[in-house]
C-alpha cells in the first residue's frame, strides 16, 4: 500500500502564534512527508509493503522503522493539536489527578521530561497494562507501543519542532504547546 500525509484538522496558520504558519509548512508539510516518502520507497517489494504502519512500527527495526514510527509519532502529535482547545473531560483529569496530583503537577513533570530528553525524540502521556498513566521520554523516533503501552499525548521536542518559532527556547516551546491540546482526543484514547 502507498501512504500518503494525513490532512491535518486545522488550516496551516490556525495555530499561530503558538506554532506559525512556517513551522506547519516545514514541519508538517516538508518533515512529516519526508518521512512517508521514505517509508514508501523503503517497503516496496518488502514484507512491510501491505501493513499498515503501526504493525510496521511494531514489527520492523533499522531505517524502516524509523520513517515508520517518525509517521506514526508525527500524525498522532498533529491529530491532538487544536486551535480551539477544549476543558479536560473529567474521566481524564480524574486519572491525572490521581496519577500526579493535580493537572498542573501534570504539566509540570511532562515539561519536565520534554525539556530534559537530551538531543531529537519525544515525550508521552501513557496509559500502562494497570491502567495506570505514565510519562515517558523516547528518543529520535522511538515509541511506547513498543515497549507495551498506549499513548495518549505526544509532544514533538525535535528542534524542527519550535527551532522557527522559539529558537533554542524549548521551555517556551512547552510552555505554549499546552494552549493548543484537544483534551477530547486525548481523553477518547483512554
Ligand atoms: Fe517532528
């Protein structure tokens, strides 16, 4: 099967000023469909040719799974974001609290995390096999799933996530991103 880029839910410069306009066009636009392009020339006459990518993210290792799992992190992080961001459901915030104190408390140690991930990767709100919810860093385009859990929230802390926008200010980056989170979505893959 040939991938194609997913259509993001927003127009490009509806999450200006948090992500610009630019940020979208490189980021989304130029990044995300490098990594589909790749993965489309990579699994041709393969074993991967017909799987859809998460099984492909689950089973293959070495380049493909990188421009696999870069496809499948990518498309979770712009699907979660929202230019009219909406309250935390109170299934949610009820196992946040539970988990880390409060929603703040929260915020407070996932930033920690992002900020802290040394070098490109990712940071994760997941659910584990207790259903318990955990924070977690990945780096380059490692995911949770591989390691059995389920993700809910992702944040992008590869420099070409915020370099156009913050510069090397990642903690800004951070600290806007949240403005821009579609709780509903987040809640939903509970
Ligand atoms: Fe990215």
């Amino acid at each position: 099967m040939i991938h194609s880029l997913p259509a993001l839910p927003y127009s490009p410069d509806a999450l200006a000023p948090v992500l610009s306009a630019e940020t979208i066009d490189f980021h989304y636009g130029k990044h995300f469909q490098t990594y589909i392009d790749n993965l489309n020339r990579m699994i041709e006459g393969s074993p991967y040719e017909d799987m859809e990518i998460e099984e492909i993210v689950m089973k293959a290792g070495g380049a493909v799974f990188n421009n696999a799992a870069q496809a499948w992190n990518h498309n979770f992080y712009f699907q979660t974001l929202s230019p009219s961001p909406v309250e935390i459901p109170a299934v949610l915030e009820e196992k946040l609290v539970k988990a880390f104190g409060s929603v703040a408390d929260f915020k407070t140690e996932f930033n920690k995390a992002a900020a802290t991930l040394f070098g490109s990767g990712w940071a994760w709100l997941c659910k584990d096999k207790d259903e318990n919810l955990v924070i977690v860093q990945t780096q380059n385009a490692d995911n949770p799933m591989t390691q059995g859990l389920k993700p809910l929230l992702t944040v992008d802390v590869w420099e070409h996530a915020y370099y156009i926008d913050y510069r090397n200010r990642r903690a800004a980056y951070l600290e806007a991103i949240w403005n821009l989170i579609d709780w509903e979505k987040v809640a939903g893959r509970l």
